[in-house]
C-alpha cells in the first residue's frame, strides 16, 4: 500500500482539525473552501462570484488535461478575471486545486445531508460513503489527479486550503458514523481512514493500484478501524 506521511507534518498528509467540533466545523468553514483570502474578505456577492467563476474555470481545465493542464494564466482567461486579481485570491496552481478539492468535498457533504446513509453498522455507513465518493472520483481521472496531486504537494502555504480539505472530510466521516461530538479517539480514526483514502486515491491516478485495489484496501482498513470498536 502506498505510504503517506503521518498527518501533522502538512506536506503529503491530510490536515485535519485537532479539536473543532466535526458537525459544525463544515458549516463554520465552508463556503466553497478557503484562499488566501479569508471568509471575511469574500462578503460580497461580487468577490463570490468571482471565485466561483475562477474554481469553475480550474475544475473545468483540469478535467480536460489534468494537473498540467491548470496554468494561472489560462483560468484567469477562462474565469475573466485579470491575473493579478487571481493571484490575489490564489497564489498558485496548488492554491486552486485545493480549494476545488474542497468544493467537491462540500457537494459531496450536501448531498449527504438530503437523506440518510444507507447501512446498519458504522462500518457499513461509511463504506458507503467513501465508495460513493471514490467512484465519482475515479468516473473523471484527470480531475482526480491534478486534485490529488495538488493535494499531496501542498505546503505550509496552503494550509487552510489543506485543513478545510481536512476538515470535510472529518464531517463525511462522522456523519456515516453517528458521530456528533467525536473524541479524540474518534479523530484518530477518521486520520488513519483519510490517509488511507488519499494514499490510495494516489496509487490510482498513478497506476498502481486497481479500482478494485482500492476499494478493497478501504473496506479492509475500515473493517479493522472501527469493527473492534463498535
């Protein structure tokens, strides 16, 4: 299995909130994700607008070419916006995908939010989840893989975009699980689950590991995670 660093250390790991309240802490910090401008500088319609259009303009780039694919220049064209004022709310290519990373994490959790989760046990619910989303993933590798790979090569500098990637999917998690106020325990757990999931979400934008690879390395390591503790 493909190794991740372990979470804490940010470059290649999932940042993932140490004490925020897990059903909250979405809503309190969503949004369409995190930039290098904050929930307060984004008021306006107009300023929300524009960063719509501009994590638009990079899913849209990236879904056809991928990682490379995504160049400051080119989204700002596709958003029209100015470069400046993309760089003002994006300092890179990393900062962008991230936060599209987000953005599909926040339509994933919405759509959660509309019915209840199928599946009797913990493990069950949040296999359920997890394999829901890694198949949408999969159904578009390039996005997928300038996704993950921003991801996984972000630094200190995007931390909040990597944090509020972490921070939804400690949601997803807790929801499948019951979970309303998750210990710390809890959020050892959720940790594992989603380095286990990126790890192997980047095997399979990089070709060493099967869909079927993945989908059974995640139901065998939820299986351990959560079977003994239920």
């Amino acid at each position: 299995m493909e190794q991740v660093p372990k979470i804490g250390s940010m470059k290649g790991d999932v940042a993932m909130p140490g004490k925020a309240k897990a059903p909250t802490s979405a809503k309190a910090r969503s949004g369409n994700g995190l930039s290098a401008l904050g929930g307060e500088e984004l008021g306006s319609a107009a300023q929300r607008d524009r960063r719509r259009r501009i994590i638009d303009a990079t899913l849209t780039l990236a879904a056809k070419g991928g990682y490379d694919a995504v160049q400051m220049r080119a989204v700002a064209e596709k958003a029209d916006v100015a470069l400046g004022t993309l760089y003002r709310y994006f300092p890179s290519k990393i900062h962008l995908l991230v936060s599209g990373l987000a953005r599909e994490f926040e339509r994933a959790q919405e759509k959660l939010d509309r019915a209840a989760i199928p599946g009797d046990t913990p493990s069950e619910r949040l296999m359920f989840v997890l394999g829901r989303n890694t198949r949408l993933m999969q159904r578009d590798p390039h996005l997928t893989e300038a996704m993950v790979r921003a991801f996984m090569f972000a630094d200190t500098t995007a931390a909040a975009e990597v944090e509020q990637v972490g921070r939804l999917m400690e949601n997803m998690f807790a929801k499948a699980m019951g979970i309303e106020d998750p210990t710390e325990a809890d959020r050892d757990i959720f940790h594992v689950i989603a380095d286990v999931w990126m790890a192997n979400l980047v095997a399979w934008v990089t070709r060493r590991a099967s869909a079927a690879d993945v989908a059974n390395r995640l139901e065998l390591s939820v299986h351990l995670l959560l079977d003994k503790n239920v």
